[in-house]
C-alpha cells in the first residue's frame, strides 16, 4: 500500500516534471529567437527598414538564405508564416514585446508560436536541418528535435519578419533523473519502512498464532517481549490474559472432575443396588436408565474438557481411521480415495466425531455412507444417509446442545442430543466444522471438515 501510494506521488510529480522541462526548453528558445532578432535589427539600424536603397535588399537576402544565422534562422516575407497546427505562446509573445519596446525596435503583431519542425517553410527549416546534422555528427547519439519555436512580427515598413529555432530534445536526461530518483527514494523510503514493518509484523504473527491455540492443551508460555513498545505492551496484556484463561480451564477442569466422581459415584451404587429387584422387567428399565445417565454425564464431560484436550496431535492416516471407524458399524461403507490422505490430528477426538455422525446416520437412514476428498489444505469427510432428511431452516438449530430431530427424550430413538454439538466442537478444533445439508437423491449428508 505505500509503495503504491508512493509510486503515484512520484508519477504525478514525473509528469509535472516533465511537462517544466518542455516550457522551460520553449521559454529558452523563445530567448534566443527574441535577442536574435533583436541583435540583427540593432545592427540594421533604421536602413533596415529603409525602402530607398539597396540595403534593406541586402538584408532581406541574408534573412532569407540564414546565411549567419547560426541557431536561429530569419527571413523576410511580405505575409507572416502561418501554420495551421501551431500552439501559441501568449505569455512568452507579451515578454518579447515588452523587451523590443524597451530596446527601442519597433516591431508590431508579435507572434510566438511551438511548431512541428516538418511545417516549417523550406528558408526557415533548412539551415537549421543541416546544422542539427553537423552537429548530430559530430555528437552521435543525440536524439532529432521534432519541434521548433516559431517568431513573427511585422515590421514598420510592412515587412514580415521570421525566425525559427529547434527545441532541443533533454527529456531523456531528465526522464534518466526521475528514475534515478525514484530509485533512491524507494531506496530511502521502502527500504526503512520494510523493516520497521517486519519488526512489527513477526511479533504480531507469533502473537496470532498464539491466539489460536489458547486454552488447548498444554502449559502456556509466556510469550517473549518483541517489537515497538505498543507492541510490547500488548504481549504483556496477551500473556496475563493466557495465565488468566489457563487457570480458569484449569478450575474447570477440576470442578467437572469432581462433578463427575459425584455423580458416578451414587450411579454406580443404584446399579449394584436394582440388581436385587425382583421384577425383571422393571429391573432392566431401572438399568437402561442409570446407563442412559452415566452416557449423558459422559456427553457433558467430554463436551465441556474440549477446549483444553490433553491427546497430543499426530499425523494420521484418514483413510484407514475413518475405515477403521466404520468397520464398528454393520450398515456403514467407505468410499477411499485415490490417493493417501494424511493429516495432523488429534485422532481420538476425530474417532468420537465419526462416530457420532455415523450413528446418526445410521438410526436415522439405516445405512451410511462415507466419503473422503481433499481440498484447499482442508479434508472432508461426507456421511450420506438414506432417512427422511431435515428442515434445513431448522440445520444450525441442531448443534445447539440436547437439541434431536426426534423429539422424544428416549434414548432408543432420538440419543443425548449432544452428538452433533461434540462432533461440531471437535471440528472446529481443527480449524474445521460440521455441516449438514439435504441430498438430492434423499437422505442427509453430514460433512465434517478438518485442517490438513
């Protein structure tokens, strides 16, 4: 962005640039042309304009033939030169005739003009050619002028006279300039800016990184100061917040901990304890009902320590985990991929999320079917069904905790109601996410996703 910023700044002022060195190159050769003439006048004198002698015909035939005329060429006309396509110097043609008037030479209807050199005429364009190409000879390399400046006036015998001389072309030196510049300031500029900004950005980068992984597993450390001092300041206001959040998790874990050995404590004990109910029938409800308590407290532990998992990350084999994890199912089947897909995983907590999705799949639509691709860096893993769908304005809803698609609280039919939310929770624990969506074909397809 500043370098852009920069890279306009300096074209707008290349051009501005440029365009004083053209008018500066016509005010200079407007001088010229002026004090030229001038000079040829004053040395005229008043038989210049002198109609009763020979000498005002002498004079005319040097104007005409620029004999002497060095780097302005003259001539006499009874009309001025008229070009067709000439750009007029007001302000230069108001300067000229104020430095005649005050050099006493009377000159009249003062005309400066910039032409193309090809529309001077031939006693105007000639002795300047041939002069340019002498001194282009003996100066090889120099660039032919295209332009020329072009004088007229009217002289107090009625008499016209002209005068030309070629602008010089020095835009190559000073577009030669102008990168030279450009380059130094880009030099001066980018160069400091670059590494006040990868000063900045390091720190910021590692400060990211270390965002994403608060409250994972693992002790934090603190974050070493780096940087300018706002910087440093925020990695110290990083750093208390991670102690802060780390021993928030770690209370939580403690109470859930706690929670859970008091709860499967006395669940524990009614189970030994309906053993000695008579009824049989009875007997068993009692038990499907403690293990359907045990199951959810399970849910809810394993919901709640998500956020600070202690399974390390290994690089696993995704098509053989996920057809290992369906093999525990009669009614799943795994499309594998071409190619071997690997990533780097928590595979136990990946092995609960395909679970989960599988058995939904398969209570729901009685067969399920699996899929791996690759893309982006991202794996994908699609569980299609073959059962009645959902209301997909309904979909988000279904992550939301104790929320089933079946709405009866039996177990039998419609589980914990946590299965989605733990596998979405898994997911985006790998920087990815469950989806779910209707088939054309009929069924659901649930797509869980995870970084490479």
């Amino acid at each position: 962005m500043a370098a852009s910023a920069l890279l306009i700044a300096q074209s707008v002022n290349a051009a501005l640039l440029l365009s004083g060195v053209r008018t500066r190159a016509i005010a200079e050769t407007s001088v010229l042309v002026v004090s030229r003439v001038a000079n040829q006048l004053e040395r005229q004198g008043a038989n210049a304009f002198d109609t009763g002698n020979g000498v005002r015909r002498g004079m005319r035939e040097r104007f005409r033939s620029g004999r002497r005329a060095g780097a302005v060429a003259i001539s006499l006309t009874p009309s001025p030169v008229e070009i067709l396509r000439a750009d007029y110097q007001s302000e230069m043609s108001e300067r000229a005739q104020e430095f005649l008037r005050q050099g006493d030479i009377e000159l009249s209807n003062i005309r400066i003009s910039t032409v193309a050199i090809a529309a001077l005429p031939f006693e105007l364009r000639a002795p300047q050619m041939r002069r340019w190409q002498s001194i282009r000879f003996r100066q090889a390399g120099r660039e032919t002028p295209s332009r020329a400046v072009l004088f007229t006036a009217r002289l107090p015998n009625g008499q016209w006279i002209n005068a030309a001389a070629l602008v010089r072309p020095n835009e190559n030196a000073s577009i030669f300039a102008l990168l030279l510049q450009t380059i130094t300031l880009f030099a001066a500029v980018m160069i400091p800016l670059a590494l006040v900004a990868r000063r900045i950005a390091r720190p910021l980068e590692d400060l990211t990184k270390r965002v994403r992984r608060v409250g994972l597993a693992g002790e934090p450390e603190p974050m070493e100061r780096a940087g300018p001092d706002d910087i440093q300041q925020l990695i110290v206001a990083f750093n208390a917040m991670q102690a802060r959040v780390a021993n928030l998790l770690g209370e939580k874990d403690v109470m859930l901990g706690a929670i859970g050995h008091d709860l499967k404590t006395p669940l524990a004990a009614l189970r030994v304890r309906i053993e000695s109910v008579d009824d049989d029938e009875e007997r068993e409800k009692m038990a499907s009902t403690i293990d359907e308590m045990v199951t959810i407290l399970d849910d809810i532990l394993t919901l709640a320590r998500l956020g600070k998992s202690g399974e390390p990350l290994q690089s696993v084999d995704i098509g053989a985990m996920v057809e290992s994890v369906a093999s525990d199912f009669a009614a799943a089947e795994v499309n594998l991929p071409d190619q071997r897909v690997v990533a780097h995983i928590r595979p136990v907590l990946i092995r609960r999320a395909l679970r989960n999705l599988i058995n939904n799949a398969i209570t729901y639509g009685a067969h399920a079917a699996l899929a791996i691709r690759a893309e982006n860096g991202m794996i994908f893993v699609d569980i299609d069904d073959d059962g009645p769908g959902i209301d997909m304005t309904l979909a988000e809803n279904m992550f939301e905790p104790f929320m089933r698609a079946e709405r009866s609280r039996s177990r039998s039919t419609g589980g914990s109601g946590l299965g989605l939310t733990i596998s979405r929770a898994i997911a985006r624990a790998h920087n990815g996410d469950v989806r779910l969506e209707n088939r054309t074909t009929g069924g659901l397809r649930a797509t869980i996703s995870f970084q490479v």
